[in-house]
C-alpha cells in the first residue's frame, strides 16, 4: 500500500494506464497533470478511487446526519467498537441507541448522547 506521501494522482493514473484498461476511461485521456484534475466533471475511477484512499489515510468523523441504524462505530473516546442500532434525533438533543453487539430491539441497547468528533468509521480502531 503507498503511504500517503507517496499517492498523488499522477502515481495513480500511471498505475491505471500500465494495466491497459479497455474500457477507453475519458480521465485518462482529460487529465491535466498541471492541476492533477479530471477535465471533465463525472467522477471517473482515478476520481472515486482518489476519495477511497484519502478516506483511508485521513478518516472524518461522522456528522450526526451520517449515521444509520444497523450500522458499527468506533467510539475514539472509550477506544471501543460500537453497534448503532438507531441515531435518535428529539431536537435540540441528538442522541444514540446502541449495543457492543447486534441486537433487535431498543430495550436491549444503551442511549448515549451525541457528541461531535467523538464516532469514526470502524477502520480506524487500532
């Protein structure tokens, strides 16, 4: 895997057009290596694989409108991995349901409030 000092676009579409790709991907053929973007404005493989790895190398955490039920979290403040079993919105207080393992019903779960830059995505527990 590169490290992050190593990626850049131009890495990545060289890496791409090595491998011959025969699908005739307009990015390769509207790359701007001046400004390393995409000339044109669908968001081509080199674009959507460039968003996955800068996900992976500099995860966000989730913004209360990102989570869903049925979904894991990982909780940077207890050092935990999380079973979301539903963001719980009673305005002005935002709050979670949620387990250390699937469950079927809210009684068998916790409530926690919401916290900002408290939930990543799992990848990030070490």
């Amino acid at each position: 895997m590169l490290r992050e000092e190593e990626f850049n676009k131009e890495n990545l579409l060289s890496a791409l057009q090595s491998l011959d790709c025969s699908r005739n991907c307009p990015c390769c053929e509207y790359f701007d290596n001046d400004t390393q973007k995409c000339l044109v404005s669908t968001p081509y493989a080199v674009d959507l694989l460039e968003k996955f790895i800068q996900d992976v190398f500099n995860p966000q955490p989730y913004k209360f409108e990102d989570l869903k039920a049925d979904m894991y979290l990982y909780d940077i403040k207890k050092n935990e991995i999380i079973y979301l079993f539903k963001p719980l919105d009673w305005n002005p207080i935002k709050g979670l349901r949620y387990s250390y393992e699937k469950i079927d019903h809210a009684a068998y779960g916790f409530y926690m409030d919401f916290e900002e830059n408290r939930f990543y995505p799992v990848h990030v527990a070490k």
